[in-house]
C-alpha cells in the first residue's frame, strides 16, 4: 500500500506543482497563507504576493511582497493567479490579463465574478486557462463543485438558501438575543462578517452576486445582476418582527432561483421562514443552499459563508484542483437550450408600509388580508415581484416574502380585486 | 457560446459512450433506469440487465434480460457493471471478475464495500479499472466525491451523522407522533425504507458499513465491519423515550469517526440530541453528514439516504463520472500515516436495565448520576465503549449517549468511583 503503488491506478493523474502569485493579503489572503502552511502533501507555494499600501506591517518576510503586480503576471515561473482584492474592477483587469498570459485564476471576488461571468467563460475558451471560484459562493460549502460534477445530469428545479452570513448574523441575534438591529449589525462588524459598508449585505447585493454565479451553474444561464431584483432586510420594522415571533417564524433573507417552463426566475428577499423548514435551524454566520434535484430530491448543504479559514479553505481546494487541470465544464450551458431569464413572476408577499404611502389594495394580483394600526398599514397578498421591487425603495415599506410563499410566473392579470380596506 | 467552442476549453476532457450491463433490477436498478431514461446528454445506454428470477413479470422487453452474468460479464461491447443485487457475496465475486475482465464498476452495496473494500482498493489498483459507489454512503449526499474532492487538502478531525434512513423514520414518528415503536417500523416497511430483515437497520450493522467506508475515505485507514462496534436502538425501553421528552431531546442513531493522536476511533450508536443540534432538524428517511474539518470547520449535508431515486441519482452520477474515466484516488490513504483505529474509548452515557443485571457504579470510569423506579434502573456516566458493547447485548439494557457526550481515549483506569446505589 505504497504511495507509489498508487501511480498504477491513478497513472492518467498527474498532479503539478504550482507556483502562486497572490493578490491581495487581506483576510482571506493570510487564512489561505495560513491553510496552506499546516497542509501537508498540498502541491503548490506562494512565490509572491502583490500588496496596496507599502506602509503596513506584514507578518512575513519582505521579499514575499511586491506593489506591482505586472511582476506577479509577468513572471513565466508563476502557474497560477490568486486574486483575493476588494476592487471588483481592478480584480476583473487581472483575472483577464493573467489568462491572457497563460495562467489560471482562483478568485473569491463575487461581485467581479457576477458582472463579468458571460466574458470570464469565454475568455476561458479563448485561452485554454480555468477560472475558479468556489470560494465565491457561500464560502465554505462545495456548491459550485457540486453542481458541476455531481449533479452533472440530474435535472435540477431550482436552488434556493441563505447566502450571506452577516445578514443571518444580524437576523439571528436580533430574534434570540432581541437585540436591536444597530446592535446586531455592529456586532457583526466586530467581528468581521459584514463588510465596512453594510449596504452591500444589509441591501441584499452581496448574495444576489453569488445567486447570479449560482444561476449559471445550475441552469446555464448567464444573468446580469442587475437584471436581478434584490429586496434587503434594512427596512424590516419592529412591526415586521413582533408580527414574525407573535407566529413563531424568524426571517431570513433568502437568495432563489428556479425554473418554470423555458423560463428561470431568480431574487433576493426577506422571508417569515417556519420552525419547521430546515433553514429555520440555519443560525448566526452560517449559510446554506437547498438544491430541488428531479432524482436526488431536497438537499441541504450547511457551512460557514465567510471568514478566513473557511473561505481560504474554499480557495485551496481550487489550487488543489488545479494541480490536475481541473476545469468548470460549465455543463448546463449545453445541456439546456432556450433557457431565459425573467422577472415576471407572482410572489405572496407581506408588505408594511406608513400611511399615506401609494399601495393599495387593487396593486394586488390576489388581496388576502390587511390591517391598520399605529400609522401603519399592513397587506397580505400576491403581488408582482416588480411591483415589490419598486416598493423596496420607498422609505418606510417593509417587504417579506409569505412563509412558503407560493411563487407563479405571471399572466395577463384577471385577478379580482377585493376591496376592503381600500 | 456553441457546444462546439467549449472543446476548446474542456479538449481534455473526453467522454466516453458506456454501455452498461446491470446486475440485479429491484427498487435502485429500476429508479436507475428511469432516471438514465428521463436524463438528457448522460452518454450511457443500458446494454443487458442480470436478473435472477425467471417467472417475474419485468416492465421492459424481454431481450435487455439475461439471466447468466457470463453473458454481461464476457461481453467485450460492455464497458461498466452496475451491480445492485442483495447478496454481497455474489456481488463481490461480480465486482471482482468485472475488473479483472477489464470493466469498471458502480455499486451501491454497502455491506459488500464494508466487508471488502481493502481488497477491492487493491483489485482497482491491479487492473487499472475504477469501482465508484457514491450510493452505498447515504444515498443521494454525495459525501465520498466530497470527501475525495474537496476536502482533499483540509485536515480533517472528524465525521458524524444520521447514516440510516429507517431508523431515523422510526424514531421520528415515536417522537412527533407518539406512535409504538412497532408500528412505526411497519409503517418504514411498508413504504420501502427498511430492510424486510430489519435486524440490519435497527441493530446498526447498516450505518456501520456506511461508515467503515466513509472511514476509508475521510482518514485513509481500512478497517473491517466486524472491528466496529456498534449499538442499536432495538432496546430502546419506554422509559428512555420518556426521559428524552421530558428534557425535550430527541434519539438519533448516530454514527461518527474522529481522530485523536495517531488514532482513529468508530462507531454507532443511539445518542439523546438536543433541539440546538444541527441534526435534530433531520427528520423521516432524511440522512445527514456533518464533516468536521481543520480550515472549513463544520459542514452538514443533508439528502435522503435511501430510495429508488435518490439512490438512483447517486448511481447515475458515478456512472456520469465514468464518462470521463473518473476514480477514487484514496487521498488520504497516502496523506495520512500510522493511524490505527481503536475501540479504546471512554463515552458517557445513559444506561438503564432491569434490577438485577450485573451493571454496577465500579463499572464506570467516572459515575454521575443514577436512579431506580418501577424495577428499572438507571446509571449515567463514563464507561469504555467496549463494555457498552458487552452490555448492548443483554436483555432489558438500552444505552443510549449523553447529548454532546464526551469522548475520550481511554487511558489506564484510575478515576474514583463513587458509591451511591451500588
């Protein structure tokens, strides 16, 4: 039972050890350094590292370090980039040289990712070199990976999970905790799972970018982000929260996509989940994808979303992959035709907003309840995903999706409209 | 964005066309060619299905059936056996001439792999030929090609989890429904997800397989099924479920590996699962697996274990991965070096027994608590897995663990013993 003895079975593998230029040393940039330090047996080194400000101290020795980064794509010896920056554009410009150059990329940077997916596939055609990015999606858990090689030729219905853990953080504490959430929110900066600005994960853009990669991986669907609508939890209002804990429900903020027809539908939004749906238990930090499979049924995958060691995890498994010319194959692109995303969807939804405030009962496609109390108004009802969409941004309306909303691509609307409380 | 472009990308990738030739046609062989039938792309075609009994009515023509293996077995035209037959010797003497006939294998045998797996590690590296069995390890999580894959690099301490899915149906519905213990068995029966020998499930002998070969796969060490010990939940007494609800636990049947020192210890076991635990949540046929790892800390999947299509998934995509000359390459096997798997453990635990039985507080590493009532008696504390074993044996003893049971390897016996009820 030799290593060597393996070499019969395995002959076709070849494992190569890589040389890695790193940009960035930020959180996940030292917990991978730090992974791949205590990681016996891993094929591959950090030759450099190209850093912003030269004025910060760095735990390890100087020489590792360069402030340009055209010596990192420059240099013939290094196999693969490691781009681990904030700037999604400045990211976007390496990702796209360093392929030009010959080299493969890991990368963890969602946002960069979602605005160039479509360009980043087709640069891969054109150059012959793999991008990927596990640890873009959900940190820890194997999705993408997942979904490429293991539910290869499954017909998958849809994926849906809580993929941002500084917004399950907040909702976590401020249901077990009561705290407030200011409290909650800042707490969460403390410790490092919300980003210094909160909009991004506060406002829902920070799982729509990963709900966008998601999509292509799941149906072969390539989708701007901005085409996708995102409803943050900023403006759930103490009434939203007393209503949810008086029914025993917590919210989460849910990132989803499926399938209907020849059409994928995919948003973020607050949900009521029940104390019965497996996310209900998904608390603090963690997140989790549900994929609907059409043989394998529910599955549930849990772990840590973020944080240096779970994502840089994420990220060595990528190098680790590379050491034997793994690439996305991107299957469901040629496996799904005719496939169009779309907005034109009825969700159940409950919408709380001020007084005075321009919604109305005849606004729903089916009207199921309301009332009003206190200077607010509260609706329960069916109502156009775009229609919610355009409500988000008014000041004062709290949108949360129904617990186990149903969700109907959209016809002509025919709907009668009740009226009271008109 | 052509199929055709992306061969530029993926040129070394080739997929192959399989024929295949079955052997055994029950609840996995027909969801399998259900799912082969409605899946479209999956370049693999069943050739000839092996059945055994003459006179059974078959859903398809009767030219796909054979009933000599000589006939699969020496058809050079057939490139992959799937083997889905009961008998695990039978099936291991097909696995074994498949090879060495030059044909890889997918199988879903648990206990054939459990009792074999050693030597057909060792027959994939003399012939060069893969055996995949993604199946045999609860169902439709696909926790081997995970294992194999992803946390390929990552340290990993430890796995644990709901490994079977009747047992967990059981204990589900006596504690949700408060149904007899009996019925709920008949009922698991009746819709197919325990064993018509339930022995296998309620004693633990089919978690213990999956586990000996999740074992192999997370720590690279090779043990036998008959080296494991493990404990069921058929002594399970009312008064056990009356102590779990009272402090608002739930029984799981669980089974776990972990890694301490240079040491690997395994087993199954019921254990009392508090409402925070994550897989308190796993309800019905569900299964679940947590990994512990050093970098991605805890991840959970969750999936049904058992079923004709979930099982059938899982088979498929083996099947898939053959497409592409796929293998295990055992990782850990030559990651990890000088572990040895032992019993020598020290758990805590709730014993309880009839009056009588020859248990005494000296038994225990360390006593904590004990009571009697109604001819029963009750001991909670720390004792060596070995003797719980010995008592899992006797009549009228259930042991069950403690909620987040402490586990230590056992050193030599010096703690005190106390002396109350003794």
């Amino acid at each position: 039972m030799s290593p060597e003895k393996n070499n019969t079975i395995n002959s076709h593998i070849k494992h190569r050890h890589l040389k890695l230029g790193l940009f960035g040393f930020g959180c996940v940039g030292q917990g991978l350094y730090h992974v791949l330090d205590e990681t016996p047996g891993i094929k591959a080194e950090i030759k450099k590292i190209c850093v912003k400000h030269r004025n910060k101290p760095r735990p390890l020795p100087h020489e590792l370090f360069t402030f340009d980064g055209a010596e990192i794509l420059n240099d013939p010896e290094i196999d693969v980039i490691v781009e681990l920056i904030d700037d999604a554009d400045a990211a976007f410009k390496i990702v796209k040289e360093a392929l030009q150059k010959g080299k493969s990329v890991v990368t963890a940077n969602k946002k960069m990712l979602a605005e160039h997916l479509e360009e980043i596939y087709e640069l891969q055609q054109t150059y012959g070199k793999a991008v990927l990015y596990e640890g873009s999606v959900c940190g820890s858990i194997p999705i993408i990976r997942n979904l490429e090689e293991y539910y290869d030729n499954d017909l998958l219905a849809g994926i849906e999970g809580i993929f941002n853990g500084s917004t399950n953080y907040i909702l976590t504490k401020v249901f077990e905790e009561k705290t407030s959430y200011e409290d909650a929110l800042k707490k969460a900066q403390e410790l490092g799972f919300a980003e210094s600005d909160p909009s991004l994960d506060v406002k829902g853009f920070d799982p729509k970018f990963k709900l966008v990669i998601a999509i292509a991986h799941t149906f072969g669907v390539f989708v701007k982000p901005e085409e996708v609508i995102n409803i943050g939890i900023d403006r759930i209002s103490d009434l939203d929260l007393k209503f949810a804990r008086d029914n025993c429900y917590s919210i989460k903020l849910i990132a989803r996509a499926f399938k209907a027809g020849n059409q994928v539908f995919g948003f973020v939004a607050p949900q009521f989940i029940e104390s019965t749906h497996p996310l209900y238990a998904v608390r603090n930090e963690y997140n989790a994808v549900q994929v609907q499979s059409a043989f394998a049924e529910q599955q549930l995958f849990v772990g840590k979303g973020a944080g240096s060691y779970p994502t840089g995890s994420a990220v060595l498994s990528d190098i680790s992959a590379l050491t034997y010319d793994y690439q996305y194959e991107y299957k469901k692109l040629h496996q799904l035709h005719d496939l169009a995303f779309s907005n034109r969807l009825i969700v159940e939804a409950f919408v709380s907003f001020d007084l005075g405030t321009a919604i109305s009962i005849s606004d729903f496609e089916h009207f199921e309840s309301g009332y009003a109390s206190h200077g607010k108004q509260y609706m329960v009802g069916k109502v156009s995903l775009e229609k919610l969409h355009k409500w988000s941004k008014l000041d004062g309306v709290g949108i949360i999706l129904a617990p186990n909303a149903s969700l109907e691509p959209q016809k002509e609307a025919t709907t009668t409209k009740e009226s009271i409380l008109a």
